[in-house]
C-alpha cells in the first residue's frame, strides 16, 4: 500500500487453505513516496534474509513486468530458483490476467488469486492501522 506509512505483506496458502498464522507485515523503511517496485524489492529482501522462514513454491505479485522483473533480480541475487507470477488487474482492481509462469499460472489460478486478493486485505488493514496509529500521535 503506497503512500504515506507505506507498508508491504506477505501471505500464505497451503492446499488452498490461507494459513494466517504465516502472515508477515513489513512497515517500508527506504521509501517515501509511493514507488511500487522499491517497496517489493525492499520486502523481498527483507523477507529473504530470513533463511529461518520456508521457502515459497510460488511467489505471487500484484503488478506486470516491472513487480516480475524486481522478483526475478532478487532470486538470482539470493541464488533461489522459485517461480513467479503476477496478478493483473484492471481499472476495477479485479484480476484480469495471470503473468509469468504459465504452467503454475493455469494448475494453481484458484490459489493465485486467492492469495492475491487475501493479501490485498490484510496490507489494507494494516495500512489502515498504521495511518490511524500515526493519526493520533
């Protein structure tokens, strides 16, 4: 969620079931305004430096080429092979298209875009939390 008090999640589905005790929030530290593909790259390489964590089977981005070419940077930087695929969507926020790996994008597009829509609440309620938090400070 861009903006002020900028904020990034992550979500878990396993047999597509969301798994909520997985759940990770990430407050965005290095940037000030509302540039998408920092923030990703600056949650994936925070979320990566936890090696204590699992390691996804598929990561799924809201975005096109650009959030999919962030991801990709970091998993050679990191030295992991995952897939990737990104959620597009249209001027209603609905999802209007799969990007990246097609294989994974047709076998598991219920689970895609259930995670896709249950992270776009849980980073919508956690931005609102933080802006009602620095609100009354």
């Amino acid at each position: 969620m861009g903006g002020k008090n900028m904020v990034g999640v992550m979500v878990v589905v396993e047999d597509g079931e969301v798994e909520k005790s997985e759940y990770k929030k990430f407050k965005i530290r290095t940037q000030d305004n509302a540039n998408d593909t920092g923030a990703l790259k600056e949650v994936l390489e925070r979320r990566f430096a936890h090696t204590e964590w699992t390691y996804p089977d598929l990561i799924v981005v809201d975005g096109s080429v650009a959030q999919i070419n962030v991801v990709k940077k970091i998993l050679a930087n990191s030295k992991l092979n995952i897939p990737i695929v990104s959620v597009v969507k249209d001027e209603h926020h609905k999802a209007r298209a799969i990007m990246g790996d097609k294989a994974f994008g047709l076998k598991y597009k219920k689970e895609i875009l259930l995670a896709n829509s249950e992270a776009h609440r849980f980073a919508i309620a956690y931005h609102k939390n933080m802006r009602n938090r620095n609100f009354l400070k």
